[in-house]
C-alpha cells in the first residue's frame, strides 16, 4: 500500500493504522503518489468507487493506463428487442 499523503510504502499494521488515521488530518499528496507508484513499476492503475479526478489527472493519464471501475462503469449486454 502506498499512503496518499506523502507517498511512502506501508509495510506494517502500526504504518497502515497511522495512513488511516492521518486521512483525517493531512491533505494528498498526488505527485508523490504516483512517483512512488511508478518507482514500483505500477503500470496500469484501477480506479475503484466514485471518484471525479484522480483519473481525469495528467498526470495520472501520462503515468499509467486508467481503468475506472464502478457500478456505472461496467459492460451490459446488449438489450433485445
């Protein structure tokens, strides 16, 4: 797991619990995210849930693939008629 405030790598239960708790206190850091991602060698990234900007970002488009991946999102089969 990568944090969204400053981009470190979580590794442990007393790290992740501190990312969870720091959502409430700290703004994201986006940048930092997607340098460490593409430092790990994240090439194509799901965008899960609701979201109206994380996947409109140049940044993310010029760094990764994005898929979004939703409820509104996905395939239907044809209806017939």
């Amino acid at each position: 797991m990568v944090t969204d405030q400053d981009g470190t790598i979580v590794t442990t239960a007393d790290e992740l619990r501190t990312m969870l708790l720091d959502t409430f206190d700290l703004p994201i850091h986006w940048p930092k995210v997607v340098d460490t991602l593409k430092g790990a060698g994240v090439s194509k990234m799901y965008i899960t849930g609701p979201d109206n900007l994380f996947h409109r970002l140049d940044r993310t488009k010029s760094n990764f693939e994005v898929v979004t991946v939703g409820p509104g999102k996905r395939s239907r089969p044809a209806r017939k008629r």
